[in-house]
C-alpha cells in the first residue's frame, strides 16, 4: 500500500519533470518511471522476503521433525468433513497439540526495539530505495543535472503544491 501511493507520487513528480524540461513523450516517462518503480520494489521485496527465511532460527520443518506431531500434517485424503479450519483454509486433526503456521511460530523475532526496527526495515526499505533510483534515473535522463541533494529531490514541493491545488473547489467562479 505504501509502495503504490509512492509510485502513483513518483509517476506525477516525473510527469510534472519532463514537463517542465520539455522533454518529449511525457506520459511515456511518466509511465516507464512507475514501471522502473515496481519493478525495482517487486525484486527489494523479493529480496527481502528471502532474507526474512534466512532471518529465524526456527521452521516449521525443524518443529515438526522428531515429533510426536509428524501425523499432524493435514492432508485432505485423511481429514473428515466438518473438520475444515475456516481460519487457515486447511484441514484440521484435533489429535494435533501445536498450530503449524508460519506466522504465529516465531513472532518473538520481531519484538522489542530490533524487532521494531527490522520490520520498519522490510516494510520500507524497497520504497524508500526505489524512489531514489527513480530520483537518481530523473537526474540523468530528464533533467541533466549535477548529482546534488537539491537536484535528486527538486521539483518535489511544485509536485504536492500542484496536488493541493487540485482539491480546491472553483467556488469563486
């Protein structure tokens, strides 16, 4: 959710850049910046979707093995009807002790201050670094600037006064 809104903000902040450095086909900037966008932040996430697997000491496979619990995996050949868990969607053995769900075994990783900064971390870091590879990609091809911290983020004020003045209503007229 935060991604999109930051690459619908990306599309416009390109749209409003090229614009203003007359650059032709504007829209296809506009739209190759969001698609550079997505695609940057599809590869971030999967990297750190990867790295979240890497992260924790258990697995649902290390739980289970030397178990009493290794008949508890559910398999639809075994399970009853009626005994379908809504929650999950699988099936469900009330012989089982223990909840074999990847979200609910190991959330211990993620409290406290380093968990609260670890999940700040993979929430925001592909955005974050996919915007500056845009405002990096904005330098180079659109406007032919100096790499500066005024250059990377110019014209991003123009862009939000310009959304602002979008919601006023023409009640004067």
């Amino acid at each position: 959710m935060i991604g999109a809104m930051v690459m619908i903000f990306v599309a416009l902040w390109i749209y409003q850049s090229a614009k203003k450095a007359k650059v032709g086909n504007v829209m296809m900037w506009a739209a190759g910046a969001a698609l550079v966008f997505f695609i940057t932040q599809f590869a971030l996430i999967e990297i750190n979707v990867n790295l979240f697997d890497l992260d924790g000491t258990k697995t649902e496979s290390k739980v289970m093995l030397g178990s009493d619990d290794e008949t508890c995996v559910p398999t639809k050949a075994v399970a009853k009807a009626g005994e379908k868990d809504g929650d999950m969607g699988q099936f469900k053995n009330s012989s089982c002790s223990e909840v074999h769900g990847g979200d609910r075994q190991d959330e211990e990783r993620y409290m406290g201050f380093s968990g609260v900064l670890k999940s700040l971390y993979f929430e925001l870091f592909p955005s974050i670094l996919s915007f500056f590879a845009i405002a990096f990609l904005r330098i180079k091809l659109i406007t032919k600037e100096e790499i500066s911290a005024t250059s990377l983020f110019s014209g991003l004020k123009e862009m939000f006064i310009s959304i602002k003045q979008s919601f006023k209503s023409s009640a004067s007229e």
